[in-house]
C-alpha cells in the first residue's frame, strides 16, 4: 500500500486544465510516454459501480445493439474502454462523434467488460466509480496498473454526461464520462500523459467528447506496449442462436481447448467473467458452440486460447441472447478453386451492403485472365463436392448477375433479392468461366452478407 499512487498530479494538469480549454507540458514533444507496468491476460476484465449522482449521467435511453443490455453511465463506460479493443466492437457502435467505429486500437490488446459492481472496490479490483468532492481533477487513476487498479470520477461542480451525441447537451459545466472513460483506461492500460495535440492521452477539448476516439500516437503507444495486431489472434467475427445454443463463428479457435467468456447477469461477483472451460471447436477452428449460461446476460463475449501471451484472447464480440446480430460486416468461409493460371479467385464486398442504395459492390480479385462469370447467391451455407471445387451455397440458387471480368478483375453492383429486410443473411459465391480448366470452371469462396438497413 506504501506504494500506492494515484495519477492525480499529472491528470491534474491534463483533464483539470483540459476544463480551461489548455495544456503545455514544458519541453516534452516526444508523443506518448509510460506510466510503468501493462495489464496481464488476468487484469483484462473491468467493472463499473455506477453511483455517479448527476441525473445527467444516466439520461442516456437509447440502446446500441452494438453494446447490448446497457444504457446511461454503464453505456458509455464500455463504450471508453472498448475504444482501446483490437477491432470495432460488432459494427463499432452509432456514436455520431466516431463515426469510424468504437474499437480502433489495432494492437495484441483486448479488454473485457464482466458487468456492474455493487461497490467502489479495492484498489486493485479494476472498478471505475464516482467519488464525491471535487480537487480541481475530474478523474484519476490509482496505480500501479500490474496487480490491478482502480478508478475514480470526482463528483466535482460539472455535471456529468452520458449522452452518445453532445448536440443535446445545454451548457459549458458539462463532462463526458465515455471521453474521460477513454482517457483513464488509457491510463489503466499502461500509458501516461502525451504531448501529442489531440491525442486523447493529450490534450483535450469539447468537454471531453474528442477523447472518444484514440489517434495514431495512443495506437503508437498501445502497440508499443502489447504489440501490433497480429493474424494468430482468435476472432469472433459473428454468432448464431438456436434456442439456448451459442454458435460463435470467427477463426484460430484452439481445437480443442478454447475459454469462453461472458458478462455477468447478477451485479457483484469479484470481477471475473463469467467463463466456460475446455471448448472444442469446429470446422477448422472456425465455429464454437456453447449453452449460454444461466449466469450469463446480454453483453461482451471472448474466447481465449490456452496461454498467456497477448494474441491469446480474442476481442470481445456483442452478445444478446436473445437475439442474432442485427448486421455484421460481410464474411469470407471456404476455400476458392484454384484457377488454371494458378490463381485463388477472391471476393469480397465494399462498405456496408446498405438495403436503402439498390445495389451493393462486390468486387472480384485474382480470378482467371478473362471470360465470363455469375455471381450466384442462396439462403443457406453449404459444402458440396461441384467441378472439382466446391457449392459454398445451398436452397434454390438465384442468378443475380452475369459480368465480364479482365485481368481477373471485376467490380460489380449486385442487386438486392425482391422484399430484402435489414438484418437478413445471403451467402454468395461467384461462378466463372475458366477455359483453361478441365471443367472449364472456376469458383470462388463463400461470401456470407447480412443487409443493413
Ligand atoms: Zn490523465
């Protein structure tokens, strides 16, 4: 305890004098620096006690399918921390002041959110609360991080907010708590102050709002700490449900041994998720399925290989189980042909597949030198022997379009089926001509896409 810190005197000089719109820390220009110490596999989980007092730190009643069963103050302290998270968290969220999605650190570093708290905590309980009073800070953090921490929001003489878009807000006396959250997770996580104007371990401005977003010198510190993101890493891309059964669809799930965690349904608990041992996983590490927990709720889900290293634990994906998700981004599944020229045809489709535009671009890369193609699309998944390749798809197939590719490439505007509704799944695949081939076929891989509104 003789040890204990807190960042108080150097947030002092960051958020306090964040409040009066200017912060210069004499002669340091070298960006972001380290507050000693980075967070295990075992420190990765956090908690949130909300006592804050302000009634405007829990007006938020707007649900994010992004981040589900949260709202208010409890919303946007997931929302801070998960900024940190190696990939967007599911579509990254709506928060009009990131429009490039909550999840932007693009390092070997994850966190985990298990649920409520029921108190402040000990120092090492890796809990975020309200303390009353104020000391010309609005938060601090209590460190050393390596066992664990603790974090406080003074109560102090603004208000706080909660609101994902501070249009809405009505004065100057006002502070973000998702901003501040991304600030002092910064902190939790191993960083210290920067000199970097604008980075959210810098300077900031707006009542807190433009910390929301971590720039390229608090992602220079965060891979500096845990390593860039490597490809090893497990990823939850997706799930499906059938009754209670979770099917978790992503890649480098170990084969046999995967940890599942879950965000706690009850408040409490010491602060570790809930977890699943000893999972094996399908198709080519590609898919788990598990029975969701009683003491489970809607929340974050992760998997984690056996060991301790930073590329053991996957990003936290969102989870209802009440429901599948509403929109995740467009998945690759199998394998391509491999053409006659020696290629392995690609798709893939180009920004979000939006119902309301008509038509969405798929493009086609590394196919063979030119000819002709189909792009093909069903409801449902498939894996069937089909000229010497492989059917990815199944159910009454439907032509969509007929192309003329070149050099193996094509960009095309595929049209969406008649009577397609936001949230609905279609897998593609895309047939060609191959002259060269002893079919004279070509086939790419699978292309799983769910329309967005
Ligand atoms: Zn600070």
């Amino acid at each position: 305890m003789a040890n204990r810190m807190t960042r108080s005197l150097n947030t002092l000089l960051a958020l306090g004098a964040i409040g009066l719109g200017f912060w210069v820390l004499p002669g340091d220009s070298l960006g972001f620096t380290l507050l000693g110490g980075s967070l295990d596999l075992g420190q990765r989980d956090y908690r949130f006690f909300n006592n804050f007092t302000d009634p405007s730190a829990n007006s938020n009643t707007v649900p994010d399918p992004d981040f589900p069963g949260a709202l208010g103050a409890e919303l946007a302290i997931w929302k801070g921390a998960a900024e940190w998270n190696s990939r967007l968290h599911g579509n990254g969220g709506t928060d009009s002041n990131h429009p490039d999605g909550i999840g932007s650190g693009v390092a070997n570093f994850d966190s985990f959110y298990t649920g409520l708290a029921t108190q402040v905590g000990g120092v090492n309980d890796n809990t975020a609360s309200q303390i009353s009073g104020f000391s010309g800070i609005h938060a601090y953090l209590e460190f050393p991080i390596g066992d664990g921490w603790r974090m406080r929001f003074y109560e102090g003489p603004d208000s706080w907010q909660d609101q994902p878009n501070p249009i809405h807000w009505t004065g100057a006396f006002q502070w973000d708590i998702q901003g501040t959250m991304t600030h002092e997770y910064g902190h939790a996580l191993g960083l210290d102050h920067s000199s970097v104007p604008g980075a959210t371990m810098g300077q900031g401005t707006a009542q807190g709002v433009n910390l929301r977003s971590i720039e390229a010198d608090d992602i220079a510190g965060l891979q500096f700490l845990y390593g860039p993101l490597s490809t090893s890493k497990p990823v939850i891309d997706t799930y499906t449900l059938s009754n209670n059964q979770v099917t978790l669809h992503g890649q480098n799930f170990h084969a046999t041994n995967n940890e599942v965690w879950l965000t706690q349904r009850v408040a409490g608990g010491d602060g570790t998720p809930i977890q699943i041992f000893g999972l094996a996983s399908q198709a080519g590490g590609t898919e788990l399925t598990f029975t969701f927990p009683a003491a489970a709720k809607a929340g974050e889900v992760s998997v984690k290989l056996p060991g301790v290293a930073n590329t053991d634990l996957s990003a936290p994906f969102p989870i209802d189980p009440q429901m599948e998700p509403y929109y995740h981004l467009p998945r690759a599944y199998g394998t391509s042909k491999t053409t006659s020229s020696g290629t392995l045809p690609v798709i893939h489709v180009l920004g979000v597949p939006s119902i309301q535009h008509g038509t969405f671009e798929l493009v086609l890369a590394s196919g063979p030198t030119f000819g002709q193609g189909i792009v093909l699309s069903a409801r449902a998944r498939n894996n069937m022997p089909f000229f010497g390749g492989t059917l990815w798809i199944s159910g009454p197939i439907e032509r969509e379009l007929v192309f003329t590719h070149q050099f193996g490439f094509a960009q095309l505007r595929v049209p969406f089926p008649d009577g397609a509704v936001p949230g609905e799944s279609r897998f593609y695949q895309v047939w060609f001509a191959d002259p060269g081939d002893p079919q004279g076929v070509g086939l790419s891989h699978g292309l799983w896409v769910t329309f967005a509104e």
